[in-house]
C-alpha cells in the first residue's frame, strides 16, 4: 500500500469518476476527473480519517485500483 496524509496523485489517462472506499466497502469520496495534459491530477484526502481505503478508477479499457494506507 502506498502511505499517504493530505493528498495522492493519481495518473488519469481519460477523464471519469474516481471512486475511494474505506476498508468496509463503503464509498468515502467520489469525484469527477477530467482529462489532464499531463494525464496525473491530485485527490484531497485531508478530509478522511486515518486507515486503509482504496482507490477505484474505471477506464473505457481497465478499471484500475490502488491501495492507500492514509495517516495524519
């Protein structure tokens, strides 16, 4: 899991909805992503509470997923 406190950088290479869940499954954040030119946009976390959430991005190809362990 990548450790992270305020915010995580997440490479978006088309525009679409990021997804964060807690480790219970339940939807924490949710936001929309638009294309960036340099295909990275950062994700405020600061609002979350510390432990382990995923990160679900669907793409027209793949939907990819990423592990964060959030610590103030």
């Amino acid at each position: 899991p990548q450790v992270v406190s305020e915010r995580v950088r997440v490479r978006n290479a088309e525009a679409g909805n990021l997804l964060l869940y807690d480790a219970t499954g339940r939807l924490r954040l949710e936001q929309l992503l638009r294309q960036s030119s340099a295909g990275e946009v950062d994700v405020d976390l600061q609002s979350l509470e510390p432990g382990i959430y995923f990160i679900r991005l669907p793409g027209s190809r793949s939907v990819v997923r990423k592990l964060l362990f959030v610590r103030k």
